[in-house]
C-alpha cells in the first residue's frame, strides 16, 4: 500500500547521506552525459544519407522498406561511385518494441540496405552497413540501432535513492518511489496514517509532474541523417569525375589569411572553436538558407530557456532551439547562431556567425562550427559542459554539404591558412587550417510537411510501463554493485583504447 512508511533498517542502505551514494549520483549523471556512438564525418568509407521514411519500433513491421536520398557523393579512387541525390532503398530486418517493458527495456530495429539508383535512373546493389544516426540518443552496434533505457535518468538516483544491500522491499519501494530524497521529506514529517497516505501520494503525483518520463521507443522522422560504412571492395557505382574545389576570389583569401581566427571564452581560456567557413551574402540570404536546410536560430541563454534545457536533459528529448555559451570573436558576440539536432539535448551541430562587412565587393559573414557530441562534467568549474568532435574541419564539411543540398549555396571555395593549421586553438582541436568559402543563393524556407508521430498506447498504459521500468532499473542498477563494475569496465576500455591508440602511432 502507498501509504504504508518504509522502516529506519529497510531504508538504512538507500539514504543519500552516504558518501557512497553521493558518490555514485555523480558517476550516473556523468555517465547519462558521456557521448555515446559518437563519429567521425570524414571517413572515406562512408556515406552519408537522409531518410524519407517515417520509422518507428512500435508501428514499423520487419520487412517494411524504407528510403534515403545520399547528401554527399561518395568517392572511391578519385571517383565518385554513389552520387549526391541517389535514393537509397532498404527494408527492416527486425524490430523489437519496448512494449510495457515486461520483456524488453529497451527497443531496437535493425536496418538493411538493399540498393542505389541515381538521379538518371541507374541502380546499383548498395553494400553498406548502417554505422550511426546523427545526433541520437540511441547507439548503433553492428548495423543495428539501439534505444535508450528510458529509466535510467540522472534524476532516478537522486529521487529514489541507491542501495547496498539487497531486500524484497526494494521491488516495492521503486514502485512507489519513496527512497531517496523523497524518503527524506516523508520520513521527516511526523504524520498520522491518513496523512502519511496522502504525503506518499503527493509525493509520486508530483514527481510524475515535474520528472517527464523520457520516451523509450526509436522514432525517426524523415529527415533525419545517417552514415553508412560502404565496404570499397563491393561497392560498384557511376564513376564519375567529381567537381574540383576552386580557390576563393583573391581579395576575400588574402583578407581570411591575414584576419585571426581563434575564438575565445570572456575569460580568455582556449576553446576548439575556430573561424572556419565563410559566406558570401546577405543576412536574409543566410538566415533563408540555414532555415531551408533544417538548422534553428538558437534561443538567447536566459533563465527560461536553460531551464527548458534542463528540462529537455532530464526527459531524454530534444531542444532545437537550445541556447549555446557566450564566445568571441575579437571581443563581439555572434550575431546570430544556427544549430541542427535530433532527440537529445546534449547532441548538436551549431555555428556561430559575425558580419565582417563588405569585403572585395561581398558581404562576408565569418562562421565558427562545431559539433556537440554529448556532454561531460567538468571537476575544475564543477559543471555540466557539451564535448566537443575534436575534429573541427568535419563540422565545416557538414554545413557546406547541408546548405548546398537545400540548393541555398553555389559551389564551396577553399582558403588555406597554414598557421590555422599549425598553431591549433586548444590541445584538443584537429583541423587542416582551411576556411570554406559558401557564396549564398536566393532561397525560401521550403514547406517540409509536418509528419505526426502516434504515441504508443494510451496514457494508463504509458504509466504502468512507466512504473515497471522504473522499478526494474532500480533493482538492476541503481545500486553500488552496479556502478562499480562499470567503473572497472570503464577503466578496461580506457586503457585498451589507449594500447591500441599507441600501437597505430608506432605503425
């Protein structure tokens, strides 16, 4: 029964005062932040396309096709073999659904794909494995993507608590939820039995309100992005000459040459942002083409909307609009700041943009883009922060490759700046030193129709699988067994990786 208070001993092993469990609060949010199925844009052995097929593992059926169309050629041998706007068709594997998370806590969908034709009709058989969905919650493992275990939320620790040693109260306590800090409040008001009864209640009405629970199903609609690792000893295609990058007008090359690059912090501290993209416009014609490709302005970093943020974290869902951290470009504020994502807050390709005037009979708009592969804590300033692809020159590819498949850019340009390349802007950065150069074309925002995705269920379903989920996590995870072996594990992959990372710098 709800009302029923949980005894001094039960809960002896769940109160947040210990250290231990403190401790492990903190490994669980730092945990939920660390990116997960992050990728490297510039492999050779990839290609990348949009999908035009709603998808999603409670409606989707095994055996259902779907389609992409490629956004970026892909080149093998100096020749493009998969050019850009080729439909890539394919069908689901197999799917599996969390359903009320009884069987399963977590869905999963495994995606084939079958071939290619391109833009004048030929088809080639596609032999390519799906690597990674851009921005996702969800990870991708041996071609199949992988959900999320919606349970296992950074708040869960702090509201239900962590145990040590087990009990058979501790099914019933993670269903109702009054361990942790709601245990504190509920153990600490001396109430009668009606109004212990009440308390419980309130106390699990008003953590439902206020903690959303975070969707557990995969649900991709079309437009979302993918990569595809093409195996370059199959893969047959047009072979075609693919278009060389042309240099800049000299004025605009020798003006980013002799112009700094590095962006800053206010307090001056090193940043992996970079000048690195230029455009060649008017505001409208930038605001128009960022639009037309699927990137938001970003939301001024206000109380409101880092509380929007917060709230987006906590439920495991996207905020498209998410306000980005104050940097500089020689002492100014961006003007204006783009950023593109899926279902998670702590994932984002973002730029920011600054008006340098009219150079060489252009107006020239400098940009500095990153990647936001998912978040860490930092223990120096003690918060939450978005780590950052290392590989800046990905981010710069990527805008160009959008802008230019929503039709709103000409050919790219290229700058080469040495020292960019040399000097580096923080220990963390890889880049060549190059800026692209995108002189902008008229475009409209263009009308993509809105595809509604159905919930599953109904609302007192959600809530049970709510409450078994919640209960199950509990049980198997929020505990210290649990976060020690993950800890170990964490520790093992470290130093394999790193083995590995020194034996490819010895070759």
């Amino acid at each position: 029964m709800i009302s029923s208070r949980p005894t001094n001993h039960a809960d002896r092993g769940c109160c947040l005062q210990s250290r231990w469990a403190r401790l492990s609060i903190l490994l669980t949010v730092a945990a939920g932040l660390a990116p997960r199925g992050a990728f490297a844009f510039s492999s050779d052995d990839e290609v990348e396309v949009r999908l035009k097929t709603l998808l999603t593992s409670y409606t989707t059926k095994a055996g259902d096709p779907f389609e992409c169309v490629v956004l970026r050629p892909w080149i093998a041998n100096s020749l493009i073999e998969i050019p850009q706007g080729a439909t890539v068709h394919g069908h689901v594997g197999s799917v599996t659904s969390v359903g009320l998370g009884v069987r399963h806590e977590s869905a999963r969908m495994d995606l084939v794909f079958d071939d290619f034709v391109t833009p004048d009709g030929r088809s080639f058989p596609l032999h390519a494995k799906l690597t990674s969905v851009d921005n996702a919650r969800e990870q991708v493992k041996s071609g199949s993507v992988r959900g999320v275990i919606a349970a296992n939320q950074p708040t869960n620790e702090l509201y239900f608590g962590v145990w040590r040693s087990p009990s058979v109260a501790l099914v019933e306590r993670s269903m109702i939820g009054l361990t942790g800090l709601s245990h504190q409040i509920y153990s600490a008001l001396p109430l009668g039995p009606a109004g212990e009864g009440g308390l419980a209640g309130g106390l699990l009405v008003l953590r439902l309100a206020l903690f959303r629970f975070p969707e557990p199903e995969i649900q991709y609609k079309p437009g979302v992005d993918m990569r595809l690792r093409v195996n370059p000893a199959l893969q047959q295609g047009v072979q075609e000459t693919p278009e060389a990058v042309s240099p800049a007008p000299e004025g605009v090359s020798e003006w980013l040459r002799k112009e700094p690059f590095g962006v800053d912090r206010r307090d001056n501290r090193p940043v992996a942002d970079m000048v690195n993209i230029a455009f060649l416009g008017s505001r409208q014609q930038l605001e128009n083409a960022f639009v037309a490709a699927g990137w938001a302005p970003a939301d001024p970093p206000t109380r409101k909307t880092k509380r929007q943020a917060y709230y987006a974290f906590n439920a495991m869902r996207a905020y498209a609009a998410a306000p980005v951290s104050a940097l500089f470009y020689k002492g100014m504020l961006p003007e204006l700041v783009f950023e593109k994502s899926l279902n998670t807050v702590t994932k984002r390709h973002h730029i920011r943009v600054w008006y340098a005037g009219v150079v060489d009979g252009h107006e020239l708009w400098l940009g500095a883009a990153t990647h936001d592969t998912g978040g860490t804590f930092n223990p120096h300033y003690f918060r939450f922060t978005h780590k950052i692809d290392p590989n800046v020159d990905d981010e710069r590819d990527k805008i160009v490759t959008d802008l230019r498949f929503a039709g709103c850019a000409e050919p790219e340009m290229r700058v080469d700046r040495p020292t960019a390349a040399s000097n580096g802007l923080d220990r963390s950065s890889v880049t060549d030193g190059a800026a692209m150069v995108l002189p902008l074309a008229d475009c409209e925002p263009s009308d993509v129709p809105s595809v509604a995705i159905p919930k599953p269920g109904n609302r007192f379903s959600r809530l049970v699988r709510r409450i078994i989920l919640e209960a199950r996590n509990h049980v198997e995870r929020e505990n210290l067994y649990y976060w020690t072996f993950q800890a170990v594990k964490r520790a093992h992959d470290h130093v394999v990786q790193s083995a590995n990372q020194a034996e490819k710098s010895i070759n």
